[in-house]
C-alpha cells in the first residue's frame, strides 16, 4: 500500500503538531510495510507538486488541525484548485484539534464527509483525536509519548485501508468529560493553567499579560 | 453597531444591506474585502502568547480586527467552494481567533477559551453559491459557542432579507 499524505496544517513543519502526529502514525505504517511521501500545505512552493501527486495517487491521506470547527482556510484554497476525480480514489482524513472532547470535532468531521464526495473521492474515513495543543509547546520524550498512540492508529490504517475500524473510532476518546472530571479540570484552568500560560507566554517573548486589550 | 465583511466581488448584496440599514437607522460598518490583501491564518500562536489579542500577519485583516471587538455582530459574506464557504470567507473566520484568549474555561459540557473583551459579537453568514444550509447552520452554532456569543444563522444570498430582519 502507497499512501499520498498531506499535511494541511499552515503551521511551518517544524512547529506543526500534525507533523509530529504523522511522524507517529507512519512510523506504523511503515512497520507493516506501507510506504508513503508526505507533503506539507505551508509551503506554497510545493502546491504544483502536491496537485500532481493528487491525480496520480488512489490512495490520499490529509491530515489537519481543526480551524474554528472546520477546515484551516489553507485547505480549503488548496483544495478549490484540483478537479474531482471520479475515479475510484480514497481519502481518508486525520482530524485533530485542540480541545480534548470528541464532540468539538464532530462538526468538522461531518465536513469531511461531504469535501470527499464534492472532490469525487470515496470516503474512507476519519480519525478524529483532540487534546493536541499542547504538542508544539512539549520537547524530546515529553512530546514522544504525546504522539506514540498515533503509530497504533498507523498499523490499523495500513491493515484495513481506512479509519471505519472499532480501534479507530474509539481512538477519539469520551465526546464530553463526565461533571467530577469538569469541575476538577475547571479549578485547574482557572487555578493552575494561567501561570503556566504565563510562563509559555514569557518564554515567547510576551511583554504583555495573556488577557491584553491592544483595541480598547 | 454592526460590522460586515463581504469577501465576494458582489457588492449588489452589500448595496442592497446598505440601503436598507439606513432605513432602520442601525450603525454598520461595511467592508469590501474581495480585493484586500487578507492572507490566511498561519498558526503561529502569536495573538495568544506573543503578542496577546494582535495578530502577528500584518496585512488588511488589521483594520477589520480593530471594528470587530467593537461590534455587537459580525456578519461575513463569501462565495462557496465544496459544500462549505470558501476560503476568503473561511480565513475571516479563522483570523478572529485574537479575540479569545488562551486561557480555558468550560462552558456548557465543553471546554472553550476565556474571551478577551467582555462581549463577542453575534455572528451571521450570508453565502453566495451552492452548499449545504443546514450544515453551515450547524457550522455557525459551533463557532458562536467557540467565541461565547449567538450565531444569528447561515443565509443564502436570496435569503437576504431575513438576514437582515436580524440586523434591524
Ligand atoms: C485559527 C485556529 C483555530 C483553531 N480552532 C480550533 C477549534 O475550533 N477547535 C479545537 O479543538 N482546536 C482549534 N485550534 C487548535 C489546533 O487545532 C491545534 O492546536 C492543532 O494541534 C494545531 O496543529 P498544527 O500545529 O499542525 O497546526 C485552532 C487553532 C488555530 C490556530
């Protein structure tokens, strides 16, 4: 099995938390033999080839961050570019967001559903997984083992050849947290959170306090 | 005070906003963007950690940024590509993202940013092409829920008019 991924996160490769996801997912992919090439979206240069590669591959991966509910902008002037295919081709689609509920990424997902069908493609489906966040600002092991069940999730795809499997669709995790654990996580964002922020901040070079007004 | 963004080159719509706006005498803020330099969201993380609430593209989103976090709506108008807007109408959206901080909180089930200012605006879609209403409907709740504000629908061009029986 070939796989054509597309990273359409347009966060620059080395910060890119989809990035470091597909280093995961495709370092299973490889174990069971699947080969790949992967493209990034955030650089331009690349479109002319990325185009390419879309006609001439039946088997496409994109992988992306959630952008306000739905596909990052980037994508979709990427994707108003090509032509439906019509062909027989399967996409199939890695969703990942921020927040950590499944049901943040439903919206998005029931998106992706309907983009296969207006490019032509047959939908394989979509593995969804929020709580990424904070990958980009994780070093070394930390952000290792952030992103290992994502090489699980590689294996399972190069077996069935899409993300419809019961392993997959548990992979999203509880689509809310249960009342116990959103009030604890609540006195953590509102207690513990902010002066890590902060210190995230600070290492960022902020002069200014996260809660800031510049327009008012 | 009401700001709209019409990322189409179709100002008939925006003419025909316009003059009924002026009727009812609601303050609006009307900007045509289909020929601003407005790039997409780059990820950067900046308008949270860097440079709290200013988005570190400076292009013309700026301006329209600025009217923003002063409105009591925020209405964007854009063309649709693919069952959903385009994506001159989808990058209005994603560069709003300065106006919520990065701090967490829950709301309603599920987790949402902390706001920057004390009031979001309300928002409204009108599109322009072919694409799924009820899906960019449901689209519209989950980003108004993202900025702790309503959403006051999606509306097809011909539709118009009741967008702008939410604007009066
Ligand atoms: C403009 C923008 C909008 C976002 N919208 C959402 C969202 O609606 N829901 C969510 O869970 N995460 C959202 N995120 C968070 C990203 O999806 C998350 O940080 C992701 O891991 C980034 O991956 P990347 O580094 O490959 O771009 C948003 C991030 C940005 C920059």
């Amino acid at each position: 099995m070939h796989v054509l991924i597309i990273n359409a996160s347009p966060r620059v490769k080395q910060y890119s938390n989809t990035d470091k996801i597909l280093g995961a997912f495709t370092k299973g992919l490889s174990e069971e033999g699947a080969t790949f090439s992967q493209y990034e979206l955030s650089d331009r240069r690349s479109w002319d080839e990325i185009r390419n590669a879309y006609y001439e591959n039946d088997n496409i991966l994109i992988a992306m961050p959630l952008f306000v509910e739905c596909v990052p902008g980037i994508l979709m002037e990427f994707l108003e570019t090509l032509k439906s295919k019509n062909d027989g081709t399967k996409v199939s689609f890695i969703l990942q967001g921020g927040f950590y509920e499944a049901s943040q990424l439903r919206c998005g997902e029931t998106y992706l559903e309907m983009l296969a069908k207006n490019l032509g493609l047959e939908y394989a489906g979509t593995l969804v997984k929020g709580g990424n966040f904070g990958i980009r600002l994780a070093e070394g092991e930390a952000r290792d083992k952030q992103v290992e069940p994502f090489k699980e999730m590689g294996v399972e795809f190069a077996r069935e050849g899409s993300f419809f499997s019961p392993k997959c669709k548990a992979f999203a995790g509880p689509e809310l947290f249960p009342l116990p654990v959103r009030i604890m996580v609540g006195m953590a964002f509102k207690f513990a959170m902010p002066s890590y922020f902060t210190k995230a901040s600070k290492a960022f070079g902020a002069k200014k306090p996260l809660n800031y007004r510049p327009y008012k | 005070m009401i700001v709209i963004v019409n990322t189409t080159s179709d100002e008939a719509i925006t003419d025909t906003i316009k003059q009924q706006l002026a009727v009812c005498k609601v303050e609006a803020e009307i900007i045509e963007a289909s020929n601003l330099n407005i790039g997409h969201c780059i990820g950067c993380n900046y308008c949270w950690l860097k440079t709290p609430g200013e988005c570190a593209v400076k292009d013309d989103y700026e301006e329209i940024l600025k009217k923003i976090v002063h409105a009591d709506q925020l209405w964007v108008i854009s063309d649709t590509a693919l069952g959903f807007i385009n994506h001159k109408g989808k990058n209005i959206f994603d560069r709003v993202i300065p106006i919520i901080t990065m701090n967490l909180c829950f709301k309603k089930k599920e987790m949402r940013h902390v706001k920057r200012y004390k009031k979001n605006a309300n928002v409204g879609l009108i599109f322009k092409g072919e694409a799924d209403g009820d899906f960019l409907n449901r689209w519209m709740e989950r980003v108004a829920l993202n900025l702790g504000s309503k959403s006051l629908g999606a509306f097809k061009e011909s539709e118009v008019k009741e967008a702008l029986s939410c604007m009066c």
